[in-house]
C-alpha cells in the first residue's frame, strides 16, 4: 500500500497526469492570445509559481516583508497580481474608459477560467488584460530597484501600443455582444495620440440620405467633420459609404497619429470591412475602396451602440439637406446642434 494520503500509486499516477493536463491545457490557452514573448514568459511563471513576489522571497527567507510593496497592507500573491492590487485597477479603468473592454479580478483562479475560456472577441480584452498586468509587474520592479513607478495613464497607453503593434490591424473594441452594449452609454476617447472617427448614415423615406462622420482626439476635441449627401435605398450600403467616404478626407494628421479607430453603430458592416483588412493580411488583396486604411499606422474598427455615435448621426442628418466638411471648430456654418452635442460629450469626459 502507497503510504502517500492512502491513495494507490496509479491514483496518484492519474492525479499527476491531470495535473500536468490541466499545466498543458493553461500554456496552450495562453498561446492564443498571441502575446508578446517576454508577457507570456511572465505568464507561464505566474502559472507555476514562480514569480519573484514578495510571498515568494520571504519563503526563501530572502525578505521579510510579504505584503504588496505599493502599502495595499496585503500578501502580494498571485491574486493580488492580477488584479487585486489597486495600481492594476486603476490602469484597466484607464484603458475601459479609452473603449476598449479589458475585464478585471480579484481571484487567480477565475482569471485562469476566463482565459481558457476566451475566444474569438474576449481574445483582445484577454491580450490587453495580460499585458497590462505584465506592464504592471515590471512597474512593480522599478519602484523594488528604488526608481519611480511609471504612471497609470502610462502603462495604459503602453499597454494599448503593445497589443495593437502585435496584432496589426486586427483589432476590434467595443461591444459585438449585443448584452454587452449597454456598458458604453457615452462617447469614448480614443488613447492618447490615437483618432477617433465616428460614422454615421441616415435614410429618408424617399429616398434621400446622408454620411456623416467626425473625428476627435483623446481629449475629445474636434478635429474634422464631414457630410455627403445622396441618394440611396440601403441603409447599410449608406454606412459602409460613409466609411469608404473617409479617404476622400484623409489628412497628414492622420497618417501622423499613433492610430486611428473608426467607429460606427452598425455592426455587420464594421465587421465587414475588419473582414476585408483581416483578409489582406493573408492574401494582400483588398478592395481598391478601402485600401487608405492600410496607411495609417494603427487601425481599429469599433462597433458602438447608437447613444455613443449621436455626433455623427448628427452629421448624416445635416447632410441630407446639403453636403459640408468643417475643418475649423470655428466656422460659422457649424449648427448650434452639432456644437452643443460636442460639448456635452466633452463634458462628459471631464466628469468620468
Ligand atoms: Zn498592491
């Protein structure tokens, strides 16, 4: 009889090799997140305990101190790397209120299940949530070695460039799950250095209509906007001129900011032309009429709900009166509507 815990050599024999399934099982689910190498090295350390925190060292009598070294007043074990430390909080915040969706925890365990788990569109919130607490970890570091931490707005944007370098063009934020739309009820800023334009369409009953959309910065400001009248049956042919329409417009400012995200409410075709991007990339074809959005040098595709697409909605319905590209916040041709609706989601930004 195996003196271990009363358990036969083959039970315990079949306990490792579960085990070791389930080891296989993690390491393959990390690899689908495509991260970047030393951010999976991180988590495959983590996985195995083997993390230089401070639990780890004082085990090996080399600190005395295992609480988190920012003064949160607990362990800083693998839950509190994850997410239970309030520095990681606070950068996943940053990035939620930048549009993307990155999801938080408190609980080893339950992140584990959330990454085995995840595909297909929690794939991005998965690369951004690991990268942040990677970023967060050597942050960590620095103020160990006697350095200043980096800042939270920092390791956000780091966090952001990291995951869309490696994923080039294939990245989507926002909510494709139509449950998950109620979480954006107000116009999101893109990250610092980035672009955002919204675009929108609007149909008449006769046949009248208009694409509209407008660009901001991170801090909401007004960069452009643009209107185009036409004629049309299909409303969302219209939405996916209004996109097209873009290049008609692109500026040097564009191709000089760090990325441009183009959002609009109608999934299919944000979807649709992320297909056309996504299909490039493996065939370097793409359609002549979306081929400028190869040049910028990020490109994400967002699908909002309605509420937070109100500007460029705005536009579309201007623009079925009359055609108009306002370029200076200052033209007296912009209507009061349009500004008083900029402002408010402005505002917003400053009150969030
Ligand atoms: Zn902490």
């Amino acid at each position: 009889m195996c003196k271990f815990s009363g358990k036969s050599i083959t039970a315990l024999a079949f306990e490792a090799s579960l085990e070791h399934g389930t080891e296989l099982e993690r390491w393959s689910c990390l690899k689908k997140f495509k991260l970047k190498q030393k951010t999976e090295l991180f988590w495959w350390r983590l996985q195995n305990n083997c993390i230089p925190s401070n639990p780890f060292l004082v085990k090996r009598k080399i600190c005395i101190s295992s609480h988190c070294p920012r003064g949160c007043g607990v362990d800083e074990d693998e839950n509190h790397l994850i997410g239970g430390c309030f520095k990681i909080k606070n950068v996943i915040s940053i990035i939620n209120n930048w549009g993307f969706m990155v999801p938080s925890f408190d609980n080893f365990q339950r992140c584990m299940d959330f990454l085995l788990n995840a595909n297909g569109r929690s794939k991005l919130g998965a690369n951004l949530f690991c990268t942040t607490v990677y970023l967060v970890w050597k942050s960590r570091c620095k103020l160990i070695h006697g350095d200043k931490e980096e800042s939270d707005n920092t390791l956000a944007a780091n966090a952001i460039s990291m995951v869309v370098s490696s994923n080039f063009l294939n990245i989507q934020t926002g909510s494709w799950d139509a449950n998950q739309l109620g979480l954006f009820s107000t116009w999101h800023p893109p990250p610092p250095g980035w672009i955002k334009i919204n675009v929108d369409a609007a149909l008449k009953s006769n046949n009248m209509a208009g694409i509209g959309g407008v660009a901001r910065d991170d801090k909401g400001r007004f960069l452009m906007a643009f209107g185009e009248k036409c004629w049309h049956w299909d409303i969302s042919q219209l939405e996916l001129l209004a996109v097209i329409h873009l290049k008609n417009l692109v500026k040097d400012w564009m191709f000089e900011a760090q990325g441009v995200i183009i959002e609009g409410d109608n999934c299919n075709i944000i979807k649709l032309i992320q297909n056309a991007v996504k299909a490039w990339k493996v065939s370097k074809m793409i359609d002549e009429n979306l081929a400028f959005l190869l040049d910028f040098n990020q490109i994400v595709f967002s699908c909002s709900p309605r509420v937070s697409n109100k500007l460029a909605d705005i536009c579309a319905n201007l623009a079925i009166d009359s055609s108009f590209l306002w370029e200076n916040i200052l033209d007296f041709s912009i209507p009061s509507s349009f500004l008083y609706c900029l402002k408010e989601e402005c505002d917003a930004l400053d009150n969030s």
